[in-house]
C-alpha cells in the first residue's frame, strides 16, 4: 500500500533527525573505540537492515541507534547505549510517541541491566513539556528539536516545511518532490542547520552520553555471604580473588557472592550470584 504524503513527509523528517545526530554518535563512539549500529545491512546479523535486539521475555525491539562495545560489522557487541529518535507533528500524538520509546528500550535496558546503558531518546516536532519530562524521569538523556527549528532547517534550502490538518494531499506531495530533488549537499544543511541551532542541547546530550562510557571502575567489592569482605580496585583482581576463594573455609555453609561495582561518577551496579562462573561473567561484563 502506497505511503499517504503526509506519511511520506513525516519519514522523510524523521530520517534527518537520524543523519543530524548520526556524525555525532559514531564521532562519540570512535573515540571510545566502540562501534555504532543504524539501520543499514550488516553481516552480523545476516545482512538484515533493522536494528533489532531481544529482551528478557524474548520480545524483539526495533530502534534507531545502539553503541556496542566489542561489535564489528561481522560481531555483535554488548550495549553501552540504546538511542531511538521520534519525529511527532501534534501534540496529541506526543504522549502516546514517548510511551512507544519506553516500550521499545526500557525492557532492553533491563534485560542488560548489568551493562548499565545509555538511554537516550532524539525527538522532533511537537511534544509536550509533560511527555519530556516522562522521558527524563525514566532515565533517559532528551535532546529535542522542535517543530520550528525543523520548518526553519527546511527553509534554508527553499522549502516550506509548515504541514498542519489542513494541508492538502498536492501541497504535502510538492513539498516531498522539493526534498527528493535536493542534493546531498543540501541535505547536509538542513542537518547542520538544525545541529546549530541546538549547539548547546547537542553538546549536553554528548557529553552525557560520553560521560555513560567513558566511566571507570572505582572499586569492586565483593562479599561472601559467609560475612567477610574482600574489596579490589579492579576487575582482574576481583576475578583473581575469586578463582582463589575457597567456600568451604568458612563456619557456615555458603550461599552466595554479593558484587558491587562502584564507578568513578557515582554509578553503581549490584549483583547476587550462587556460583563463581556466574559472578566471573558479570565483572567481565563490566571491564
């Protein structure tokens, strides 16, 4: 079935949202040495375009962008960031849109909640104050462009973007024309147009995500349910505590290993194991 114009148009912004943000995200994760996935084929998984990952129950959730750490073309890594974007043009469709972003990444976060990812969520258009602050209280880092900085992006490259309930099915399909018929180089500056006029929005949200990666291991400190602690300064001499301990030394039966990994800005991760295997591929997790 064919795509209404207006259907049409609305993808079309939501596709500049990605390419705005994507020079930014694969800059962040270069530098870090991590690999940036985005819906394009990739032989890791079978040549496939989507951008698919599977949470605890074994639902799939399509999304937008995900940092991996350990990931090549050929390689799925483990995540350090999930990222959706959202283009929404009312404000009735505002609330239901940020619910659907919940829905897709917040079981993922759960199901790698050992990784501790970066949610963040780039959205465009009209959404309300109220489906914002959802979004942030959830965990997620919102950068937002709103719908006249998308009108005014547009209009840098002579087209008037302005779309409401009211414009024609011919109107909205001119304006599709109008895009389709631009270059490459006038796309870029619709991207570079909206980028700077949220320089600072963009710079907060990279800094955020960069500050998520970047983090390093303060201590790992471990406790055998027996009652002693054991504390390293890093991963390898927690695992080599481990492999060392012997649970039968101590006067009650053992039960099982409690991890903490506390990181140098304020972040920590919990986790209760029974064995040691377990609790060796959790910290390695972490490194």
């Amino acid at each position: 079935m064919a795509l209404s114009p207006a259907h049409k148009f609305g993808q079309i912004i939501g596709d500049i949202l990605e390419a705005c943000v994507r020079p930014i995200l694969q800059e962040i994760a270069d530098q870090f040495g991590l690999y940036l996935d985005y819906k394009r084929p990739r032989a890791a998984r079978g040549g496939k375009a989507n951008v698919q990952w599977t949470d605890a129950s074994g639902n799939r959730h399509n999304l937008d962008f995900v940092i991996e750490k350990g990931g090549t073309e050929e390689v799925i890594g483990r995540p350090k960031a999930f990222i959706e974007s959202a283009w929404r043009r009312y404000t009735k469709h505002s609330r239901n849109k940020a619910q659907e972003i919940q829905g897709a990444v917040l079981p993922l976060a759960q199901a790698y909640a050992d990784c501790h990812p970066f949610l963040g969520a780039i959205i465009g258009g009209i959404f309300t104050a109220g489906s914002i602050t959802q979004l942030k209280s959830l965990g997620f880092e919102v950068l937002y462009f709103p719908y006249s900085s998308v009108v005014s992006a547009f209009a840098e490259v002579g087209i008037d973007a302005r779309v409401d309930e009211d414009t024609s099915d011919v109107d909205v399909q001119r304006k599709v024309r109008a895009y389709e018929a631009l270059d490459e180089t006038q796309r870029l500056r619709i991207h570079a147009h909206l980028r700077n006029l949220h320089k600072d929005d963009v710079r907060k949200f990279s800094i955020a995500l960069a500050t998520v990666i970047k983090r390093s291991i303060k201590s790992v400190l471990i406790i055998p349910l027996h009652g002693s602690r054991y504390e390293s300064p890093t991963i390898a001499k927690a695992i080599k505590m481990l492999r060392n301990y012997d649970e039968s030394e101590a006067g009650t039966p053992f039960v099982r290993y409690e991890v903490f990994v506390s990181y140098n800005n304020g972040d920590e991760i919990k986790g209760d194991f029974e064995n040691k295997t377990d609790a060796i591929s959790f910290l390695r997790c972490m490194s």
